[in-house]
C-alpha cells in the first residue's frame, strides 16, 4: 500500500477527521488531503510525528513505497549538502570578517601619530637615499619602503682594489611603530630604528643618515640597478 493510503487508514483507525490531525501537525486540512491522495508527501520529521502519533515504526510507514523513500532520501542529500554549505559559507564569512578586522585594525595602527607628529605611514611608500656615512665605507646606499616590506641597496667596496659590489635585500613582513622622535622598523631578518631629524631626514642607530628622494617604494628599479652594475 502506498503512503497515502496508509496514512488515511491509520488515521481512521484513531477516529481523526482531516481538520483534527491537521490541528494535531500544525498544517492545513488541503495538506492532510493532499498526502492521503499522493499529490504530495510529507516531510521526514512529519512523517516521524506522525509515527509517534499512530505508534507505528517508521519502517512500517515507508514500507512498499519506493517513490516515497526516494524523495525522502533526496530531501536528506539535499539537506546534508545544504548543511556542508552553511559550514563553508560560515567558515569563508568569519575568515572574511577576520582578514578585514585584522586589516582594518592595522590600517588604523600604521595612519595613527604620536604627539611629536610621527606616523608609521611617514615612511610607507617612501624612498630615502645616503646623505651621510660616518664610516665613510658606503658609496650610495637606499632604503625603499613599501605597505609589506623594506628594500635595502648597498654600492660599496670590500677593499681598496677590490671590486664594487651591488647589494639589494629584500625584507618582508614589515612593521613600522613610532616611540617619541624615533621609527622603529622590523622585518623578517631585519631590524633598525631611525630618528627622525627632519621631516625629509632620518638617522639610523648607526648614525648613517638618509634624505628622502620620493614619496613612492622604489624596489624594482632598486634590483634592476645592482643586477645591472653587477653584470657588467
């Protein structure tokens, strides 16, 4: 027998008219109607309400009706793969949400200025150039800053007849904090902090100072020109 019948049988034997059961679901007497004539099926936990109700194992219900058990088992793929999702979409939303906070709170971190007017975001995107080495062992040397990473360049000799070498390092992962007058800068495998003597000049630990050239990193062309010279 199929679903329909059986579930209008059962409901006679209780004595339950279409409206009174409906009542007892919490659906519509055209939804009891409908099922009892197969037009449509009943979801799954209906279906166990309804075993509780007839005291009658599910098994019992579904027995004989392999059109039934198909969308039933439909409707469960469907509401697993819906659950999968939900999983993901949850997961994809708080590693959004995660990313955008981590980068909002750094934003906020690198535009912030102490009270002596320094901002990491003075030396963000900026270019300083050798001005003065107290070693007097560099001849020219770069710093290139970008949002992520510090480029440093080197032109110098190892001795008096040896030959010039051109050097670029590049450091990522990089950190700019401010403390009173001073930038404290690190990356991965560098650190070095600079004091700032003007709004164009800064000095390093070392007391090698550096002028600024432009308001913008300049790496690549630092690369290309050590490669360059280094070539020759």
């Amino acid at each position: 027998m199929k679903i329909g019948g059986k579930l209008k049988e059962k409901r006679q034997e209780v004595n339950l008219t279409q409206k009174e059961l409906a009542e007892i679901l919490h659906v519509s007497r055209q939804t009891i109607s409908s099922w009892e004539v197969g037009r449509t099926y009943p979801d799954l936990d209906v279906l166990v309400a309804i075993s509780e109700l007839y005291k009658i194992p599910l098994d019992d219900l579904l027995k004989d009706d392999s059109t039934m058990v198909e969308d039933i088992t439909k409707k469960v793929k469907q509401s697993e793969r819906r659950k999968i999702l939900n999983v993901v979409l949850i997961f994809l939303l708080t590693a959004v949400s995660s990313f955008s906070l981590f980068y909002f709170i750094r934003e906020q971190q690198t535009t912030q200025t102490n009270e002596l007017g320094l901002s990491p975001s003075n030396l963000h995107s900026s270019t300083w150039q050798l001005s003065f080495d107290p070693t007097h062992n560099i001849n020219q040397s770069v710093l290139s800053f970008d949002r992520n990473s510090v480029a440093v360049y080197y032109h110098y000799r190892t001795g008096e007849t040896a030959a010039e070498n051109h050097e670029v390092n590049d450091y990522d992962d990089l950190r700019i904090e401010v403390d009173e007058n001073t930038y404290i800068v690190t990356a991965h495998g560098f650190s070095q902090e600079y004091e700032k003597l003007s709004d164009t000049i800064i000095r390093d630990s070392n007391g090698t100072e550096y002028y600024q050239v432009l308001s913008e990193a300049s790496h690549d062309s630092l690369f290309w020109i050590a490669d360059h010279f280094n070539n020759e």
